[in-house]
C-alpha cells in the first residue's frame, strides 16, 4: 500500500483532492458502489493518515542520509579546486616570464630590421634609379623603342610601372631640349593605357575581379582613368535588363554591380552615383521620351505621364541608398530633367482633357434619353406664370407643360463617372504639381467639375424639374416629379462633399486657394438649394392648388347638409383627396432626408390643414351634415399624423374640435368653446365655426352665446 501512496505523491503536478477523490472510490468500491459506510471511510482516513507518517519518516531518513554524501563529496571537490587553483597560478607566473622574455625579443628583431632597411632603401632606390635611367636613355635615342617589355603581354604591369614614372619625369624635362623623347614617352603612355583598359575590358567580359581590381589600381596613377570608369558602365548596361519594361531590373542590376564596384574601385560611392546618372540619362529619359512622344490621345498620354513620373521617383526612393552627403538630391534633379518638359504644359493638358470627357459623359448620358440639351430662357420662368395666371382667370390651358414622362434627367451614375475622373485628375495633379503649384491646379480641376456636375447637370435638370411642375389649381390630377428630381440632386451633392472632402481639401487647407475653393462650392450649391426650394414650394402649390380646386367642385352642399338623415361615414370628395395625398406623403418622405425632410412635412401639413380649413368654412351644417364633416375630419387628420409633425397633429387636432361644435348640442357650446383644445383660440375663430350650423339664428337669440360673445369683444 506504500508503494501505491508513492507512485501517487511523486505525480506532476499532484492534487490533494483527487488523492483524496481516489481514496474516498477505492473505500466505497469494497462495500459496493450503491452504499455509504462513513465509519469504514474514517478508518479508512485514518489508516492512511498513519501509512503517511510512517512513509514520512522513512523518506526523511533518506533525504539525512544523502544530506551526508553530499557533504563528503562537496569536502573532496573543495580539495580538488584548492589545489587546481594553486596550478593554475603557477602557470600563470610562467606565462608572465615568457611574455616579457618575447617582448625583450620582438624589440631586437625591430631594431635589427630598421638597421637594415636604413642600409637597403638607399641601395633600392639606387637600383631603381639606374633602371629609370636605362629606359630613359632608350627614349633618349633616336629612333624606335626595341626594348621588348612594352610588346610582351605577360610583362604589361612592369610597363605600366616603368611608362608612368617616366611620364611624371618628362613633365620636368624642358620641351626645347627633350621634345622628341616626351613624344615618345607620351606615346609610348598612351599605348599602354589603352592596352591596360582593353585588359581591363576582357577581365570584366570574364567576370575575372581580382584581375579587374589589379587593373584598376594600375590605372588610378594614369590620366585615362575615368575611360576604365566609362569602360565598366558602358559593358555593364549594355545587355537588356528590363526588357521592354526598363524600370524592372534597374534596382537589381545596380545592386548587382555595386558589390564588384565595391571590389575593383578606390571610389566605389563615386562610380555607383556615375553608373545610375548613365542609366538615368539615357535609359529611363530615352525611354520616357519614346512613350511621351505620342500625344494625340491625351488622356493615353496622362495616364502614361503620371505612371512613367510615379514609377520614377519609386526608383528614385529606392536608389537612394546609394547617394550620401551633397548628392542627396541628384536623383530628384535627374527625375526633373527628364519630365521637365511635360510638367510645365500638364496642368493645361489635364485641364483640357477632364473637361472633353466631362462633356462626352453629359453627351452620351442625354443621348441615352434621347434628349437634345435646351437653353434655358431667362423670362422663361416669369412667361410660364403669366400663362397660368391668365389661363386660371380665362378657365383655358395656354401654359405648355412638358413633363417628359416623369424623367429627371438626373443620374448618379453619370455623376459618379464624373467624379471618378475628377478623382483620377486630382490624383495626378498631386503627383505631377510642383508643392507651389498644387492649390492653383486643384482649384481649376475643382471648377471644371462644379461647372459641369452642378451647372451643366443638376442646375439644367433643375430648370427642367421647375418646367415641368403643374401650375397651382389646375383642374386634371397634377403629376409630380419634382420630389424624384429633389431626391437624386440630393444624392448627387452628397457624392460631390464626399470626393471634395477626400481630394480636394486636403490638398487647399491652409492656402489662399482654401477660401476659394470653398466659396465657389457653396455658390453652386445655393443655386441648387434655391431652386430645390422653389421647386418644392411650386409643387406644395401645385398639390394643393388641385386639392382646393378639387374639393370647391366635387364637395356638394348636400354633404354637409342633407334633407334626410344618411349613413355618418366621409364624403367622396375627402375620400379621393386622401386617396390622392397619402402615396404623396410616403413620395416625400422617401425622397427627402435629413432636416429637409422635416421642414417638407410640417409645411406639407400646414397647407393641408390650410385648405380643409378654409374649405370647412364655405358650407352650412345640419346634425348630420356635422356628422358627415367630422367623419371627413377624422380622414384627414388620419392621414396627417404619417407625417410625424407635432405642430400638425395639433392642428388637426383644434379642426376637430372646431367641427365638433357643429354638432354639440346649443347649450353645451359655452363649455365646449372653454375646454382645453379650444380656450387658447381667438374667440373669433370659434364664432366663425359656430356661425356655419344651420340652427345658427335660432341659438343666437338663445343665451347659448352670451358667454362667448362677451370673451369675444374683450
């Protein structure tokens, strides 16, 4: 039983809990599963408890026991390290000897080796000098060099060393005396140079750098070094590494080469930046040219300018890692002088372009309708009024109105297209502009797109709209558009803030050009508000012109007051005036957002309640008329609560009232007139409905009215 408390208590990590979860199972499975002995589970505790003790004591034994090994042993190594300690500083001591005895040493050796170089320099040079002197003495000579070492490859180096000196000596020598030999030596200076840089060519055609770095350091003491410079790039670039994208390989190809440049040149910062000013100049500025010399599609041709500059200065950036100290800018410099050209015509190109696809969009768009663009007549507006006024007092039609079927002519796709392209405009705009230029640009990129998007579209859709609104008080059913045209100019505008908050004014902020760019956006946008507004109060004019012309014909005085007692339920000429309104509602209030909405609505309700008003006052009222007109009431002011406007449900609300003092009894009217709906009205109001019943004379020489009276002449 031991044993099994061991395996338990040494698992990782151990539970107290489901070692006593195990115990209390086991206890449990002798008696059987269904049972509860607890005196058997406390022996059981029990036993355990003293099985833990006695294998407490036996493991502590233990752990006392290794306690004095571990003592022993760590006494031994203590010995053990004491008396390595003890050697290693013996060791040490030796090592102190034998630096000090090397040193002494190494002196000597330094000594004796100045002495003799102080004894071999003179003897070196001498040699070196004597040998200087044969060959000068060659060219001294009349005639031809024969001494072999100029003509043999395999001593070409020796040559280089022994023609460069001579050089150097023959500046010195007078030109009277020597002149045929300085031509010589000069001569002799040249053929050599040539053949170490045609050596060098071969080696860099073999990709052999050791070779091209002994050559190159040869070469550095000659005149014609930068040839061996020029040599190196001209092979270098010589094979495509582009193909015909030539940006591709260029950031490779410049790293490939400036690890050998850094192997074979003294200067390697020097040629790298002359190995990139070669390709700049003529690989990118040829290749730039060759794309930009087509210009005849110019909107081809700005989208491969700002590609070609883009992809430009994105290699600029990434070569800039190889330029330090004063050439920080040569890469911005270089880029300059190959788009120069181009950036000093583009904002006029881009201009011109954004404004031929602004007019094929709105050309295509009107084509698609089927419509020829009109021009707007300046009193047109004023004829059209004249017409209906003249036409409404001689009850005939003379004002044409042209609907076109309930088109709008407005079209956010179309829209969207435009400002997509205006988008694209400004992009390049602020890539191809120079930082001084960019506001001025944006603001005549910005005026091209409010010209045509808000004058040209919505502006000329707008007139149209205006057009096509019925005249106030017609006698046929009006159709109205305008809400539609309200709706989409709305969505358009908002298109509009949308791309002008996104590139247009974060590239005016904090410049003169802010102010302008503001200003000329809200002129366009008050000459769209206006004539929304316009459009919007027409079309209430229109509406409730029919609404009023329409009830003074169908509404019969027998409505209001029957000759027999008929069924209580609404007139048809309400019926067919809330059949009308009520999809009108649901028109505006899908068309018309935020604020407006609101404002639409509640003037919506006033002139509804307006013309049910004045329209209540023109009938008298029996009982059951009463009854009729209340019912009418109900209808309306039902349909006026979908508009959500608290000030119209009130107002409906005070009719009803006022309808209901058609039908109160004579003798209630005073408390009536007093309750909480009607108390606020001016008492003339009140009397003005009163007067409409039918038993009007009987009640007024009744005291019915005194009450009403008198509060009405205080």
């Amino acid at each position: 039983m031991l044993s099994q408390y061991v395996e338990e208590l040494e698992q990782d990590p151990f539970e107290v809990e489901e070692f006593i979860e195990r115990l209390c199972w086991r206890t449990n499975n002798e008696i059987g599963s269904d049972q509860f002995d607890p005196d058997l589970l406390y022996e059981t505790f029990v036993e355990t408890i003293k099985d833990m003790k006695i294998l407490q004591e036996r493991q502590q034994r233990k752990c006392d026991k290794l306690e004095e090994a571990l003592k022993e042993e760590q006494a031994i190594f203590v010995k053990a390290i004491d008396k390595f300690v003890a050697k290693h500083q013996v060791s040490v001591d030796y090592f102190h000897q034998l630096d000090e005895k090397i040193n002494s040493v190494a002196g000597k050796v330094i000594h004796l080796g100045e002495q003799l170089q102080n004894v071999n320099m003179p003897r070196s040079r001498a040699v070196e000098a004597q040998l200087l002197l044969n060959h000068m003495a060659e060219f001294l000579t009349p005639g031809p060099i024969v001494n072999d070492i100029y003509s043999d490859k395999s001593k070409l180096y020796e040559a280089a060393d022994i023609i460069q000196k001579l050089f150097q000596i023959s500046q010195d020598l007078p030109a009277q005396r020597f002149a045929n030999a300085k031509k010589k030596i000069e001569s002799k200076y040249d053929d050599v140079e040539m053949q170490l840089i045609e050596e060098f060519a071969t080696a860099q055609k073999m990709e052999n750098i050791e070779r091209m770095k002994e050559l190159s350091d040869i070469l550095s003491q000659f005149k014609g070094y930068t040839q061996v410079i020029d040599v190196y790039i001209e092979q270098s670039q010589a094979t495509t590494y582009g193909g015909r994208d030539v940006f591709e390989g260029i950031v490779p190809l410049c790293h490939k080469h400036y690890k050998i440049i850094q192997q074979v040149f003294n200067a390697p910062d020097k040629v790298i930046s002359k190995f990139i000013l070669n390709i700049y100049q003529l690989k990118i500025n040829q290749f730039v040219q060759t794309k930009l010399d087509d210009r005849k599609d110019e909107n081809k041709y700005l989208k491969t300018l700002s590609e070609l500059y883009s992809r430009t200065m994105k290699l600029s950036a990434e070569l800039q890692e190889f330029f330090k100290g004063s050439e920080d800018d040569l890469l911005q410099k270089l880029t300059a002088n190959i788009f120069d050209r181009h950036l000093a015509t583009y904002i006029e190109v881009e201009s011109r372009t954004l404004d031929a696809k602004c007019q094929v969009e709105l050309k295509k768009f009107y084509e698609t309708k089927n419509h020829q663009k009109k021009q707007i007549e300046r009193f047109q507006e004023l004829r059209r009024d004249m017409q209906a006024l003249i036409g409404s007092r001689a009850n005939i039609n003379i004002a044409q109105i042209e609907d076109y079927g309930g088109e709008t002519f407005l079209s956010e796709e179309l829209a969207i297209n435009l400002l997509q392209q205006s988008s694209h405009a400004f992009e390049r705009c602020c890539l191809l502009s120079k930082e001084t230029d960019l506001p001025r640009n944006i603001l005549k990129l910005t005026d091209t797109l409010l010209r045509y998007l808000l004058h040209e579209h919505c502006d000329y859709a707008l007139d149209l709209g205006l057009q096509a609104i019925p005249i106030a008080e017609c006698k046929s059913v009006p159709q109205i558009y305008f809400f539609d045209v309200a709706q989409k100019c709305n969505a358009i505008v908002h298109l509009l803030e949308k791309t002008y908050n996104a590139s247009v004014i974060p590239n005016v902020i904090g410049t003169p050009q802010y102010t302008d760019c503001i200003q000329k956006k809200r002129s366009y946008l008050e000459t769209v508000e206006n004539k929304i507004e316009t459009g919007l109060e027409r079309t209430l004019n229109a509406i409730f012109g029919w609404v009023k012309t329409y009830l003074s014909s169908e509404q019969k005085k027998c409505d209001f007051k029957p000759d027999t007692d008929v069924d209580t339920v609404a007139s048809n000429a309400c019926l067919a005036v809330v059949q009308y309104l009520n999809p009108l509602i649901g028109l505006i209030q899908k068309t018309i957002d935020g604020e407006n909405l609101a404002a639409v609505l509640t003037e919506f309700g006033i002139r509804y309640h307006r013309v049910v008003f004045e329209h209540l006052q023109q009938f008298q009222y029996n009982t059951a008329g009463a009854m009729c007109a209340i019912c009418d009431v109900n209808e309306y002011r039902k349909s006026a609560r979908v508009l959500q406007s608290p000030l119209v449900t009130q107002l409906f609300d005070v009719l009803h009232a006022l309808c209901n003092l058609l039908l109160v009894k004579h003798e209630n009217l005073q408390e009536v007139c007093g309750g909480e709906t009607l108390n606020y009205l001016d008492k003339s109001v009140v009397m003005n409905f009163i007067q409409l019943r039918s038993d009007y004379k009987t009640i007024k020489i009744s005291n019915s009215l005194k009450g009403i009276s008198d509060q009405r002449m205080v």
